[in-house]
C-alpha cells in the first residue's frame, strides 16, 4: 500500500484543512505519512495544492502519481489531472466549478449542497470532501470524528455534530457512487506522531530552556515564530515580534547577555540585515542561535517556494574573522535534536550558531514513532548566584587555554559584567595595542575552533562507491563546492534543481539511474 492524495485550489478554498485533517487521520491510523504543499505568494487566487502520501512503509518524499485528485477549482483539473495514476480518480464538485465532466476517472461529488443539507452552511463543504476521501479508501469516520470534536471543541456541540454529519454525508455519498474505487488499505496499527518541520525547530528550542525569541515575520520562518507564541505561557519564553531584522538579533543579543538562552529566526532578505548583529555576536562572544530558512533568492526572488540557496551566505557572512556553527536538519526528527545541540554549541563556545533549513522541510511533514527525549542535553554554562559571588576575580573576556572565557550574568554578583564591539581586553575595555588584538584573535578563533571541530558528528554512513552524487537545491553545488574546497574530495557527479520545486521520489530516481547508466 502506497497512495498519494493531491488537493488542489486556489488559496483561501481550505486546501490545507483537507490536507491537514486527512494526514492526521492516517497518521492516527497508524500509517507512514509525508506531506508537502506548494502555493503561491497571495492571500487568494493562484494554483496550490496540498499532497499526502501515506503506506504502510516509511515515506520521506512525495509522489509524481497521484491516485486521488480533490479539484477545488477548474485549474486543478487543467493542471493536475495528468498526473492520476493508472487506477487513479479526480473528485470535484461541478456545482462549485460550473462545469460538468463525463470522463469514468471523474466523480462528481456535491461537496457545498451536502454541506448545507447535513451541516447546515457552506463552509463545511471541506469537512464532506474530507470525508469523502476516507469513504473512496474504506476508512470509517472513527478518527476524523475525533479530530473534529478536539478541533471544534471550544465551539461547542452543536458545530462539532453539524461537522460530524457534513463528513459522514460526504463519506457515504463516496462509497454509494464510486464504483471504481478499489483501493487496497492496510489494517490499522499504533498511532504514529506526525510532524512539521517547522514546528520540530520549535520543539527543539523549548526542549533547550529558550526563554526568548525575537522576529520579523518572513517566509518560511515565520512559523518558529507562530509556534513558540502559542507555547508562552506554558514554557516562560517570550516572544517578540521586533519591527525589523535588525531589531530582532539585537533584542535576541541583548537577552542573551542578560542570562537566557535566546534565539531570533528570518529568510536570507531578512538575515541580510542581521549581518552586523552577527557581527556583534561574534567580538561580544555572546551566545545567541540563529534559524535560517532559504527560499529562491535573490531579493525577493520566490517567497513561498523553496531552495537551498543560501550555505555560503550563513558561512561567510559578517565582517571579520569569528567561528561559527551552522546545523542543517534533513528531516523534522534532525531538526529537533539539532535545534536542541545549536544552543549547547552556541553556550559553550559563546558563539552563533544557525540552524539553516528550507521551505520543503520547513513546511512537510512527516511521521514518527516519537522522539528519545534521553538525547536532549541541556547544560547551563553561565555563572549565577553563589558560584559567581564567590569568584576572587572576575574577567569577561579572561584568556584561557580553550579561548572560553567565564560567562557571568549582570546582577548575579558585584562583578561588573563589561563587553564592547570595539576591540577589548580581558575585562572588556576598549583597546587599540597589537599585543591584545593578537590575543584576543586566538582566544576567539584558533583556540576555539579545533574544539568545536571536534564535536561535528561523523557522517550517518560509510563505505565507498563507484559513483558519488551530491544532490541539492541550488544552481552551483555549494555544498558539493565546500566539501572540496575543506577536504579535497571531489564528487563524481551532481544534480541541481533550482526552480523553486523539490525533488519529488520518480524524477529524482530517473536522474540517478541516467548517471548510473554511465557507468
């Protein structure tokens, strides 16, 4: 069993409501889940599509072949209907779309009439062709019942029953008239965790004791923003919406001097602003992580698609010579453990650390059978109370044998805690002598940097190969450029994609087998 589900429409017809609720559903059923949407930058209007792909094997990327296509509206069919599998089916509603097809793979379904007959309004049109997908599958109402009653609970019963029958009628009008549904369904097993990308970043940074999060809102990022704000009074961290980039690492700096771990999240337009903040982190040695989405560059380029654009920019960004960490998660669960391990890095090494990511992983999601919360560390590296009170002498930027000065917190102690962005001695005064400067280069850098070196985690597989592919979403093989510039290993061959779509499993696979075939 392996079955992809495509809904597509334009923005605002609650595309990702179907999506997002059918996924739930087979990931409560116990099933392998990958989603991805694609949509266009507007509110409304444009082709978008939400695709689920669901089997009882593990999935991690989505399918060219779709086997059942929800139309929302007439440029859906145009578009997509090409795609269906041989066995696949188009489901739309000629009512909505004034337009009414004959073709046999075509099930006309009154999604807005049922809506209204059994929920009593329009909108409820989504929760029918919800429900109607699970009826093409043979999957009963069971787990979608439950999800409306948690999702409408705080609505009250009366919505909860009204969307209850808008899914059964959609549920048992499929199962009535598609007669060419033949689709074979595994047996139900242990509910799976199902996870985005996005909000797996936001996972990992409550996991980590952040207290502070400052942002301006930007694609793909904007969703660490939304998530870690639904979470405030639960976790104690604080989430400010800065009215610019340049704000928002700057407030993300100053809270990290003051004692808590923080963190500040943009797109590469937005991060271009940061870079003098960057800066700053780096001469202060002041802790702060950094979430990094990439979208299609440059400028404004594509802002809701999705690219990997932007490794070099995080790399050598900032002026002046200062290390820094960079994590790159491919999946929902590295994204979790990373977020959490950037803020052990970024406090112990009193340095910034990215977490640089793309729109794809940011807004796909995945199923998981949970995360091993035993890998989550957390280490306080800052002197407070009595272990600072009690020191006999107290400098900021102390050198030491592993460059690592002491991190007090202001107001801990009578020491006074003293930084500045100008060049600086031990204690943080401003200095301009050749000496010091010399000094405080290694303490920042060369002392630092065969440390951290050693805490990059070997590759997840060895071995050796005829042919070596690097893969990636961008024009020019940046990471394929780095490799070989820090290691002198050079792949055998490259695939570059870079018009704002990810690779899907079938092109991929015809790409690779064409360089195999050289061989």
């Amino acid at each position: 069993m392996d079955y992809s589900i495509k809904i597509g429409g334009e923005a605002g017809q609650g595309i990702q409501t179907i999506g997002d609720a059918l996924a739930r559903v087979f990931s409560r059923a116990g099933y392998h889940v990958f989603t991805h949407q694609d949509y266009e930058s507007r509110i409304r209007g444009g082709h978008n599509f939400f695709q689920i792909r669901f089997s009882e094997r593990p999935v991690m990327a989505s399918r060219n072949v779709i086997d059942i296509l929800v139309a929302l509206d007439k440029a859906t069919i145009l578009l997509d209907e090409k795609e269906l599998s041989e066995h696949g089916l188009l489901i739309y509603d000629s009512s909505a779309l004034k337009q009414k097809h004959e073709k046999p793979y075509f099930l006309d379904i009154p999604f807005l009439s049922l809506a209204i007959e059994h929920g009593g309004s329009k909108i409820m049109a989504n929760t029918v062709a919800t429900g109607a997908v699970l009826g093409m599958l043979g999957l009963n109402l069971d787990i979608l019942n439950g999800i409306i009653d948690a999702t409408f609970k705080k609505k009250g019963e009366d919505v909860i029953k009204a969307n209850v029958k808008a899914a059964l009628a959609g549920h048992d009008y499929a199962v009535k008239q598609c007669l060419r549904c033949s689709f074979s369904i595994a047996p139900l097993s242990k509910p799976k965790m199902l996870i985005a990308g996005i909000d797996a970043i936001g996972l990992g940074i409550l996991s980590a004791g952040c207290k502070f999060y400052s942002a301006y809102p930007m694609t793909p990022s904007t969703g660490i923003m939304n998530y870690l704000a639904g979470k405030e009074k639960e976790y104690g961290i604080i989430v400010e919406q800065a009215e610019d980039e340049i704000s928002a690492i700057n407030m993300a700096l100053g809270a990290s001097f003051a004692g808590v771990r923080a963190m500040t999240g943009t797109s590469g337009g937005g991060f271009a602003l940061m870079v003098e903040g960057l800066s700053l982190s780096g001469i202060t040695e002041t802790p702060v992580v950094i979430a990094l989405g990439q979208r299609p560059g440059p400028a404004t380029g594509l802002p809701t698609r999705t690219e990997q654009g932007e490794l070099f920019f995080a790399l050598h960004a900032g002026h002046g010579e200062f290390p820094r960490i960079l994590f790159a998660p491919g999946t929902p669960e590295q994204a979790f453990y990373l977020t959490n391990k950037a803020f052990e890095m970024a406090d112990k090494y009193q340095i910034p650390v990215f977490v640089i990511f793309d729109q794809y992983i940011a807004d796909s999601e995945w199923t998981f059978e949970g995360f091993d919360l035993s890998k989550i560390t957390f280490n306080d590296y800052r002197l407070r109370g009595d272990t600072f009170k009690n020191l006999e002498v107290y400098k900021r930027h102390a050198f030491t044998e592993t460059g690592v000065s002491p991190l007090g917190v202001p107001g801990d102690s009578h020491y006074v805690v003293v930084t500045d962005s100008d060049e600086h001695d031990e204690e943080g005064h401003i200095i301009e002598d050749a000496e010091t400067r010399i000094k405080m280069v290694q303490k920042r850098l060369l002392k630092k940097l065969p440390l951290i070196k050693q805490e990059i985690q070997p590759p997840f597989l060895y071995g050796s190969a005829k042919l070596t592919i690097c893969i990636e979403n961008n024009a020019t093989g940046q990471f394929a450029r780095l490799m070989k510039a820090e290691t002198g290993y050079e792949f055998k061959a490259k695939i570059n994609k870079y018009d704002g779509r990810p690779f899907t499993l079938e092109s991929l696979l015809g790409e690779i087998n064409a360089h195999v075939g050289r061989l």
